[in-house]
C-alpha cells in the first residue's frame, strides 16, 4: 500500500510539473518573444524614397502577435518620423535610417533607409 501511495505521488508530481507553463518544455509550444528574436529581422521594403507630407508602411518578417514586442525609431525625426506600427512620415527632404528592434532583444534590429524629397521631384 505504501508503495502505491509512492508511486500515485510520485505521478501528481509529474503531471503538475508538465502543466507548469514556466518549464521550458510546454513554454516552448507557443510563440514568445525571446524565441522569435532568434530569427534576424528583416524590413521590407530596406529602401523608401517618399515625398514629402506623404506616408510609406514598412513591414516586418515577425508574427503579428509579436508586433506589440517591437520598436520602431528613426535617427531623423524632423526628416522622417515613424510610429509604433512601421508606418513612416515624410516630414522634409533629406535621408533618415529606421530601426525596428525588439524590446527584449536590442541587438536584433533591421533598418531601411528613407529618402525624402520635395514635393513634386522625381521619384
């Protein structure tokens, strides 16, 4: 009888563990941000000539359920501002580098060039 009970332990113990979310084997099973930084990011498109007071979507090779985990900056605000979905406004000529990066990983980013020109020059 006592080994019964050992062993019927035992197995509660087993199946709790496996239903722990936090063990690296059943948290594994779903997308979480740290397990898609292991990919590169890549934007697209990497080069965007624009006029001014227009807009251009950059996309990213990430699931969108991790879209909310990634950051978007422009290195030339006042040339070309972009927001937290990768949509980028044109604001006066010249270029700027966009970065998207994730928040748990900084070093993983992509970047696209942005040009801006005036209004009504050739694109």
């Amino acid at each position: 009888m006592r080994m019964q009970t050992a062993i019927i332990a035992l197995l509660a113990a087993v199946t709790i563990a496996a239903c722990d979310a936090s063990t690296p084997e059943v948290a594994a099973l779903g997308p979480s941000p740290t397990d898609s930084t292991r990919a590169q990011l890549v934007i697209t498109p990497n080069q965007v000539s624009m006029p001014v007071a227009t807009t251009s979507t950059l996309s990213l090779n990430v699931p969108n359920e991790l879209l909310g985990s990634v950051t978007w900056t422009s290195s030339q605000p006042s040339i070309a501002g972009v927001n937290g979905l990768g949509v980028v406004t044109a604001f006066s000529p010249g270029s700027a580098l966009i970065t998207a990066r994730f928040k748990t990983d900084t070093t993983n980013r992509a970047t696209a060039t942005v040009t801006v020109t005036p209004i009504g020059a050739p694109q």
